[in-house]
C-alpha cells in the first residue's frame, strides 16, 4: 500500500511539475526557462520517493517510464517546453530519466535512498541553478570547456553542488544513514553527539569536507561533458563516487569501479574526438561489464586495444603522413564498439558464471584479434608495397578490406603477441586462476593472429565495395567484362552482384576476373560504404550490400571464439 501510495503522489508531483510549465510556457515564458523549471523541480520528486517507497522497483517505475516518453517526444520535438532552446538538439531529457532510474535502482535497492539523492540534487539543483545564473551573469567563458560554459555557471554549480551534498549527508547522518554507514562517519565513532542530538562536531566537519569533493567533482563532470551528457555524468559520478569509496564493499562494488573507471576514460575518448556520443555510452557500458566480469586484467586489456589502436595510428601518421587511401579515422560508433566487444564479453560473462579458466583465455584472445586486426588496418595501409588480396594474391587498392601486406602482417603479429604477455602478466598479477604453462600464451597469440586472417578473408569474400559515380572502370567498363551492374541504392533492395574471388563461396557473375581488376589499386577508387544520402550512383562491384567493416569485425570476434572454445575446452 505504502508503495502505490508513493506513486500516485509521484505521479501528481510530475503532472504538476509539466502543468506549471506548460501554463508558464503559454503566458510567455523562454524555452530555456521552461526546461530549467523543469529540470530543478523534478529534482524534489526524489524526496517524494524517499519518504515512500520500499521497494527499487516501485521507485524506478515512473522514470523508467519517462525515457520512453522523453525519447518519443525528442524525436518528435514536443513538449517544447522542455526542449533545450538556441538550436541545440540533445536528449538530455532522455539522460535524466535514465539517471533517475539507475539511481532509484541502485540507492532503494541498498536501502539508502539518501546516497541517490546526492547525485540526483548535484544534477537537479546545481546543473539547473548554474545554466540560469551563469547564462545571466556570466561574462566570461571557462577555459577549454566549450559549450557555453562559463565562470559563473561552474562556480554556481560547485557552490549548489556542495550545499545539496552537505545538506542530504547532514540529514542522513540524523537520521543514522538509513543503515548504510559511511566509512568516515563509522571511524569518527559512528555519529551522534552526546545524547544523540544531531551529529559530533567530527563527523560535521568530514561531511562538509566529503561534500566539497563530490562537489568539485560534480562541477567538472558538468564543465567537461558535452551534448547533455552531464545529465547521465554529474548524477551517476557523483553517487558512484560516493558509494565506492565510503560505502561498505558488495557485490556491487565491480560494477561502481567499472562505471567510473570507463566513464572517465570514455569522457575523455569523447573530449579527443575519438569517439561519438553514442559511441561513449557504448564503450561506458562495455568498459562496466568487462570490470564487472574479469576485473582489472580484461578491463586493461580493452583499454590496451581502445588506446594503442589509436597511438598507433596517430604515430604512423605522424611517421608517414596521411594517406587517401585510410580504411579507418574519425570518431568510432557505438556499432563500431559492440561489434569488437560482443564477443570477447559473451566469454567473459562464461566465466564469471562458471568460474572456468579456458573461457577467461579465449575471452583474452578474442581482445588480442580486435587489438592484432585493428594494428594491422591502421598501420598496413601505411606499408610501401601495395597490398595484395588475401584470397587471390593480386594487387588491391590501399585501404580496402581483404588486402594484406608484410607491414599489415607484422603489425597483427606484433599485437597479438603484445596482447598475449599483457594477458598473462595482468592475469598473474591479479592472481588469477589460469594455466601457468606456455600454452595459454601461444594460444592467445594464435586467437589473435587468425582473428586477423579470418577477418581479411571475410572482408575479401562478403564485404561490400562500392565504385563511386564517375570512377573509371564504373558501368561501361563493368559491363564490358560482363557484370551485372545495378542501378540504385545501397542496401534498399538493390540486385547484388557478388565478384567470384579466386574460389570464393559467394554468387560468382562472371569469371572471377571483374573483381581482380575492379579491386585493383589505379582502377578507380572505391569505397566500402555508400553514404545514406545520395547513393543511386555508387555501383556494387564486390561482396554483398548488407556485409559492413562493422559486420566483418562481429563476425570475426564470433569465429574467434567459437574455434578457440572448440580447441580449448574438453
């Protein structure tokens, strides 16, 4: 009863909230007022939800409900009241509900909504309080945020930050931290003064010093995260924060250190442009999972293939100058990210179930044929010899998928072995329970190096090239050596025309020699991914529409790991 009672006062709490900006709305108040209004009220809800609601789930009921209703209506542009004003289009909306959610799970499930409540009021008041007074008043910009951002607006939000902090640890500890005890209140003697009337003058003075931390840490998290995502950082950095480190250790513990771990990480990635915002979400949600799963030796392992894919390919251009013919650059997706991380963490969730060792192996020689595969695409294309096809041997044009060279091979071999020591000393290191002997380290240089292969033989064989419109060697010329060209759009039912390479499974059109010479470097530049507008001109010349980079390296990692369970396990 208690808990139905709490969501129907939430649910009139939020109806008032989204009335009262509407009418405000109506009555001629700005769009950035209206969402603000919005943003530092919804903030009190949480206080609805402490003084009800017993159970996690009842708790994140109505704001689980609100990221679908957010998401439709930023995608639609309603609720314009809420919209974000000077033309800036981010779901920041969708980030707080999602906030929200993972808060009310995570506080109510611990029993202690009042370590919610220090994210949620960091976010609500602080991030609220500081676009509208830094938007009014502030003159001068913050140094290397961007954005917007300004002195005054920082400032605010560290000064609303420490106070929301402050003032939830003060009523939280007067009330005896809801039996979820601080360390530093449990050390200082546990909390109350003589009488038990409110809190020692030592456990004061370390809340106000634990509430400046959160604080500073909320205002950088707000400065430093672009397109709305302060509304996923500030919240759920500032709790995870505060539960790592003064909380009791639980089962919990390896999901916090991995969420803040690869949320600062992925912040940064995104900050260099390394990677989209998507993308960061993904690599935060990935990063979590492989700490929760294999702790520090798998998440180091994917750091060492998300960090020195990029050092390398950097250095090589720094060495050799930018070539035309890159296969990879710019911000890596979230498709980009799942497709070299499903596989590796498939195993690795095996063996935290199972506790086997083999599937801690594989899951390490799934990471050494993303990190071998990548070496070889960013730095293969630099090699002064041209490539040639896996499959055939002939010359190929740079940066196309299927082509290998000796500089390509060398550097997969030199990633996976690198990946292989890396493995073993972080899985000692840790005291991890696996095989001791050499073979487990031969095993994940050879996961690696025929992850590679096997990667170069699918892109040879399925992945798609496309000749762009005015290319020589593009419809006259293909139909002179007898293809079947189509005219139309990538991937919306266009008549595929598979090239028949040497042998290879697919639809052969022809004699296999419209692919050698189509794919030859000199033949007219081709590209690997018809953009989504425009592309009624560009002409399949090799491998199937629906076969993208992304879809190879996926089906790679799945290869990988099926032949390694097969060769490893009894």
């Amino acid at each position: 009863m208690r808990n139905a009672v709490g969501m129907g006062l939430s649910v009139l709490y939020v109806l008032a909230v989204l009335g009262a900006s509407s009418l405000l709305a109506r009555r001629g108040m700005g769009e950035e007022g209206t969402r603000k209004l919005v943003h530092i009220a919804l903030g009190g809800w949480w206080v609805v939800a402490a003084l009800f609601f017993t159970s996690p789930w009842w708790a994140a009921a109505l704001p689980a409900a609100f990221i679908v209703v957010n998401a439709l209506a930023w995608r639609k542009q309603k609720l314009a009241f809420m919209a974000r004003g000077e033309g800036e289009d981010t779901p920041g909306t969708v980030y707080y509900a999602v906030s929200l959610t993972l808060l009310a799970l995570f506080s109510f499930g611990i029993g202690a909504p009042y370590v919610g409540a220090l994210g949620v009021f960091c976010m609500a008041f602080g991030d609220g309080f500081a676009a509208v007074l830094g938007k009014r008043f502030g003159r001068r910009a913050l140094p290397g945020a961007g954005g917007g951002k300004s002195l005054v607006g920082t400032a605010v939000m560290f000064a609303a930050s420490f106070a929301s902090c402050a003032g939830v640890l003060l009523a939280a500890g007067s009330a005896g931290w809801q039996g979820a005890v601080p360390s530093f209140a449990a050390a200082a003697g546990a909390g109350t003064a003589a009488g038990g009337a409110g809190l020692a003058a030592g456990v004061v003075g370390l809340v106000l010093l634990v509430s400046l931390g959160l604080a500073a840490l909320a205002a950088f998290l707000e400065a430093a995260s672009p397109a709305g995502l302060d509304n996923l950082s500030v919240p759920l950095g500032v709790t995870g924060l505060y539960a790592a480190l003064f909380l009791p250790a639980t089962g919990y513990a390896p999901l916090l250190a991995g969420l803040l771990l690869s949320g600062a990480v992925a912040l940064a990635a995104l900050r260099l442009g390394l990677l989209t915002v998507p993308g960061t979400l993904g690599a935060v949600g990935v990063g979590t999972l492989a700490f929760a799963f294999g702790g520090w030796p798998l998440w180091l392992l994917l750091m060492w293939f998300f960090g020195s894919s990029n050092v390398a390919s950097r250095l090589m251009r720094r060495v050799r100058g930018a070539r035309a013919g890159e296969k990879r650059g710019g911000s890596r997706k979230l498709r980009q990210v799942l497709a070299n991380s499903v596989p590796f963490l498939a195993c690795a969730a095996a063996y935290a179930a199972t506790g086997e060792a083999w599937f801690l192996i594989v899951s390490a020689g799934a990471l050494a044929a993303s990190t071998a595969d990548t070496w070889a695409s960013e730095i293969g294309t630099y090699s002064r010899k041209p490539p040639v096809s896996i499959v055939t041997r002939r010359p190929m044009q740079r940066g196309l998928s299927g082509g290998v060279s000796p500089l390509g091979l060398a550097a997969t071999v030199v990633g996976a072995a690198t990946s292989a020591f890396l493995a073993m000393f972080l899985f000692h290191a840790f005291g991890f329970a696996v095989p001791t002997g050499p073979e487990a380290f031969l095993f994940i240089i050879a996961c690696g190096v025929a992850g590679s292969v096997v990667d170069s033989f699918l892109g040879a064989l399925l992945q798609a090239k496309y000749r762009a419109p005015g290319e020589a060697g593009a419809d006259t010329g293909d139909r002179a050596r007898g293809g079947n060209v189509s005219g139309g759009a990538a991937g919306t039912g266009v008549a595929v025309r598979a090239c028949a390479l040497a042998g290879a499974g697919a639809a052969a059109l022809g004699d296999g020699s419209l692919g050698d010479a189509a794919l030859a470097e000199g033949d007219g530049a081709l590209v690997e991914a018809a953009p989504a507008r425009g592309a009624a001109g560009y002409t399949l010349v090799s491998g199937y529409a629906w076969v993208t980079n992304d879809a190879v390296n996926l089906l790679s990692g799945v290869a990988v790991v099926a032949l390694g369970l097969l060769a490893a396990l009894p």
